[in-house]
C-alpha cells in the first residue's frame, strides 16, 4: 500500500481500506484458485495494483462512465481502478469463470459496488455498450480492437479523448503494432512509475 501512496493520494478511507487488504485477500483466494502466477504474489502492489493504475495516471474517467474490462483475469485492471474511481462502473469479463468467482469474493469482502461480471467472451456480449474498454496482457493488439470496436458507445464525454480501447502491454510492440494496422497512441509506463518492473512496458491508447 505505500507503493500506490508514493504515487497516488486524496483516497477517501474507503479507498485506504480496500486498497490495504487486497493484498491479504488476493494470497488467500489465490491459494484456492491460480490467478496470479506464484513468483508474482508477493510482488501483487507492484506488478498487479499499481500497473492497473497506470491507466488512472493518464485517464481521468468521469462519474457514470461504464467500462469493460476485456479478459481481466482475476481482476486487473478492472478491480484496482473500480476502487480508484467509485462512481465508474465496471464491467469484468472473462471467458474462464472460475477467475470471475475470485473477482465476486474478492469485491464482496471489500464492498465494491460498482463492479459486475459476466463469463463471456467479449466477442459474444451483445446489446451492451462501453465508454472506454480496458485490458491488460490479453491477446494481439488486432484482435484486441476487433472486439472492443462494437462494444464502445459512439458519443464521446471525455473532453480531449475519443472513446477507444486502453490497454496495458509489454516489450518490443512494433510488429504487433503494424500487424493490426492501427496508428495507437503509446506511453511508456516508467515515465510514470520509476520502478524497474515497469520498464518496457506500455499505455497503448486507440481512439474510437
């Protein structure tokens, strides 16, 4: 918890606390089911909580936005930037659900409210439209976009940015980038965050 207070603050009690015990509560459930790889647990604020938040260094999103998080796994993105932005609501998919049953737990015992989830594939959601999708190390840039593109909502709230997808991803991305054939807009996360975890990794930003 001091990681995220070196670099964020102005968080409500509420916020302290849930951020605070995510730790205890993510070894312990993860004891049960895997969704963090084992060398990575003891490094949960660094590698998972504060990576989410990269995308709360660069976006502010604004009160009733909705946001769908594309295979988030046991919760990241989606979980550490629902507690960052309590008046956004989240919507985590993934299309293996036991992961989504850690999720369910994890934001009960915290009393996280604006979190729902679905054991889909985002592909497969229909009749439900997204301001901004976010995603964290799921599948190639291309693919990523192909299923974001139809869940995003045509009318644009967030002065200076367009709807789009905002995703976390990692290493040389030049091929993965010309391979989808879009013009994203990158941010290296160690301009951001100083520790060395975060070097080569990326903010990737397609506009709607």
């Amino acid at each position: 918890m001091e990681l995220i207070s070196t670099y964020f603050s102005d968080f409500s009690t509420t916020q302290l606390n849930q951020f605070e015990k995510l730790g205890s509560l993510y070894s312990e459930w993860n004891e049960k089911i895997n969704v963090i790889s084992r060398k990575d647990i003891s490094e949960l604020y660094e590698r998972h909580v504060l990576h989410s938040l990269s995308i709360a260094a660069e976006f502010e999103f604004l009160p009733g936005f909705e946001i769908v998080d594309i295979g988030t796994g046991g919760g990241f993105p989606g979980v550490p930037l629902a507690i960052f932005f309590p008046e956004v609501h989240f919507h985590l998919v993934d299309s293996i659900g036991k992961k989504l049953k850690v999720v369910d737990a994890i934001c009960s015992e915290l009393g996280i409210k604006n979190v729902t989830t679905q054991h889909i594939r985002a592909e497969q959601i229909k009749n439900r439209k997204f301001d901004f999708a976010v995603s964290r190390a799921v599948a190639p840039l291309k693919e990523l976009w192909s299923w974001s593109r139809p869940l995003l909502k045509k009318e644009n709230r967030m002065p200076g940015f367009k709807n789009g997808l905002i995703c976390l991803k990692g290493g040389d991305l030049a091929q993965e980038i010309a391979e989808s054939g879009l013009k994203p807009f990158a941010k290296s996360i160690e301009q951001i965050f100083k520790e060395e975890f975060f070097k080569d990794k990326f903010i990737i930003y397609v506009p709607q």
